[in-house]
C-alpha cells in the first residue's frame, strides 16, 4: 500500500510501483530466510497468518553481514555514480494528492484492523501470554528478548512487559538472546535453548539502511520540478 504511494509521486507510476513492491516481496524473502523463534513473515496475510520461517541463517551469519555489506557497497555507488535525474518524478497534485493521502492512512490503520487475525493464529504466542492461568506446560519462544540477572534471580523480560522468571539452561551473563522453553508455572520459564545475539549490530544497520533511502529521496525531491 505504501509502495503505490510513493509510485504516485512518479510520472510512469506503473513501473515505479513494480520496482518497489518487488523489494518489498524480496526484502520479506530474504527476511524468512533467517532463524527467528517465535517470528517470521506474513508473506500473504491477511489470507494466511502462518509465520514464515525457512531457518537458514541466523541474523548475525555471514550470509546476512555479507548482504548488509553489498547493500551499503551499492548505496554508496548509487550516490556517486548513478544519474542525478529526476525526471521521472512529480509533486503530485489533485486527485493524485488525495490518493497518496488515502493510501498513507491506509497503509497506518489497516494493519491494526487486522490486529485479530494475527492474535488468533497466536503469533508470538501472543495468546499464550495473555491467558496467564493456561500457560503451565506450555511452550513458550521468544525472538531477541533480554535475559537479565539481579539479586533475585534471571528474568526474561517479554515483548508483553512482563517478567519472567528463568530456570533450565539459563546464561551465566545478562544477554539479548532468542530462547525456546516451557511455563513452569504462570511466571516462571524453563528455558531449554538460546541463542546469544551480538547487541546494537542489527539495529544498527537497520537505521543507517533506512538513513540512506531518506536522504536519496529527499534528494530527489528536493530536485523536483513543479507541474
């Protein structure tokens, strides 16, 4: 939806909309192809919530870093060698202007219109959390979540908020990981893996990622005739 947004903004909409919607399908691909517990891709809500998840890869393999490299290797040729053109934009204006409006709004409120659709599927294990008196024996993931020590024991601290005591093969050190276990009680998680994810490394790169497509719009925009 945002993708035939921003097409609006082009003179060959058509195309623009075929470029950015299939990077959009490549981005969620290549997304799918990581390890991820408790995650995945909704590649074809709203008609199936089943959460994608190929399992090649954990986010910090080689695979990964060697595709967050050629990333930043061909943003940095596209800045300095592609054409500058902007020919193929235009600061849209009327019907156009009040269809990208409709579509940015859309693009804001359909996902939480679909809020129960991904709760029924119990996505993240979303229900499982919210039904405390049912949890017990019960298995539980979660993807990149701190585990912490303090005086009074390890915690996991969920995606919900909530603090959860840790048993089983609990890490010696305070770590953001991705874990795999068992309620115990209501409160309290067996965990029978991890997975040890380095801090600030894929958040990182995400944000410098999303600097760079800003600044290349913006400079196309800035450039833009009026018309």
């Amino acid at each position: 939806v945002l993708s035939a947004a921003l097409a609006l903004c082009s003179v060959r909409p058509g195309r623009v909309f075929a470029i950015l919607g299939l990077g959009c399908v490549l981005h969620l691909l290549l997304d799918a192809m990581q390890t991820k517990w408790a995650n995945g891709v909704h590649l074809f809500a709203p008609l199936s919530w089943e959460l994608l998840n190929f399992g090649l890869f954990w986010p910090e393999d080689w695979p990964s870093l060697a595709l967050t490299g050629f990333g930043l290797c061909y943003a940095v040729y596209a800045w300095f060698r592609l054409p500058e053109g902007t020919q193929d934009l235009c600061r849209p204006q009327g019907l156009r202007l009040a269809a990208i409006a409709g579509l940015c709004a859309a693009s804001t409120t359909l996902p939480m219109a679909l809020l129960d659709g991904a709760h029924a599927a119990d996505n993240h294990y979303a229900a499982i959390l919210e039904t405390v008196e049912t949890r017990p024996g019960r298995e539980i993931a979660f993807d990149r979540r701190w585990i912490i020590h303090d005086a009074d024991g390890a915690w996991i601290l969920s995606w919900t908020g909530e603090r959860l005591a840790a048993t089983g093969q609990v890490p010696t050190t305070s770590i953001k990981a991705s874990v795999t276990g068992i309620f115990e009680d209501s409160g309290t998680v067996q965990i029978i893996a991890y997975h040890h994810h380095p801090t600030g490394l894929r958040d990182l790169a995400a944000y410098i990622g999303l600097v760079l497509v800003f600044l290349w719009w913006l400079r196309g925009i800035i450039q833009v005739p009026s018309g």
